[in-house]
C-alpha cells in the first residue's frame, strides 16, 4: 500500500523592504546623531525646532534646543559638538513656576511624589519624579526636569536610542563609555548617574 500525505507548502518569507527596515531600525531613535552632525543651524532648528538661546564667539555659535535639552556647537557653520542632557533646566517651568510659593506650584504641578528638607531649603520632587523643584524661603527658586534620556539604561543599547548603530565600547567603565570612530562621527560618549544615563556628548569633525 503506498501511503500519500499531503505536506502543505509553507508561504515563502516575505523579506521586509527597505522602508520596513528603516522603520524598525529607528522606532525606539530618540535623538538622531547622524541626522545632526555636520548640519547648519537652520538644518539643525528644521529638525531640533527653534533654539532657546545662542551664544557666539570668535570661532563658534552655541545653541540650547528643546528646553535647553539638546546643545549644539557649531563650527565653521557646521554642528560639531552635540550634548545631549538627561537633566535640565526648562524654560518654559521656570516661567510658570520660578517664585511661586509651594501652594501655588502645587496647583500648577499637582501632589509632589516627595519632599527632603534641607536647612535652607525644601526639594520636592513632582511629576513621577520628572520635575524637580527647590524651594528657598517659600518660594520656587530652581527647577530640574528630567528628559528621555534619564530613561534609557547605561548600556551599548543607548546606541539605539541616538540613531546610532549598537557596538561594543572602545572604552568602557562604570562612569564612561566611549566608541571612536563610530558612523562618522570622531566619537560619542555615555556618562552614567547609576544605571541610567545622565550625559551624551558627541563630538562630529574637529579634534
């Protein structure tokens, strides 16, 4: 007796496209190094929006983008120096909040998570622990903002995060990591606060 089993044909694997591909690769990008470095500042403002503020010298502008997140030193016309903070002082608080008493930042900022009283100050902490806010003599007198980047682990993963392609560190510690010659770019360095990431400074062209 012969015996016919019927085997199903398996669909053929669909290969994603280069669109696909793209898309995946920059789901989780946060800040796109690649995209910045060597740009003008109106390419940069294009991408990052309008700067906060900028400060020129003899041989470079300084420009503060996204509440002062993002710090971008133009050389020669060109961004060359990116930092890229996890912590930072927003604009945009300190005019609704700075020299408010602590019932009228309550209003603005809801219940805060906690409060640790100093002797000369109270430091409360609102927003899921996002917002930071210090208060002297009663009133508001700084505040912190943490952005996505205190979000993202102290890893080679962060890589990811900066559009950047994930590698082993040329250099690697429990403060810093390095990678030189990376996409580019001269080099890009992770600072760490505990186990997530405080800094990233990225230098493009000049040494």
């Amino acid at each position: 007796m012969i015996i016919v089993r019927h085997i199903p044909r398996s669909s053929p694997i669909k290969q994603p496209s280069v669109q696909e591909q793209e898309a995946e690769s920059t789901a989780e990008v946060l800040f796109n190094i690649p995209k910045l470095a060597g740009k003008t500042e109106a390419e940069v403002e294009t991408l990052l929006g309008e700067s906060v503020f900028c400060a020129k010298s003899e041989s470079a502008l300084n420009c503060s983008y996204r509440e002062n997140e993002v710090e971008v030193v133009f050389i020669d016309g060109k961004a060359d120096w990116i930092t890229v903070y996890g912590a930072f002082r927003s604009p945009s608080y300190h005019q609704k909040i700075e020299g408010k008493t602590k019932a009228e930042a309550l209003k603005l900022l809801g219940d805060p998570v906690y409060c640790v009283k100093a002797k000369s100050a109270l430091q409360c902490a609102f927003r899921e622990g996002d917002v930071s806010v210090e208060f002297i003599d009663g009133k508001v007198d700084g505040i912190v903002v943490k952005g996505d980047l205190s979000r993202t682990s102290y890893s080679k993963d962060t890589l990811a995060v900066l559009g950047l392609p994930v590698k082993d560190a040329t250099f690697s510690n429990k403060n810093v990591m390095r990678w030189e010659n990376i996409s580019g770019l001269l080099n890009v360095t992770l600072h760490s606060q505990g186990n997530a990431v405080s800094l990233v400074t990225v230098k493009a062209k000049t040494k």
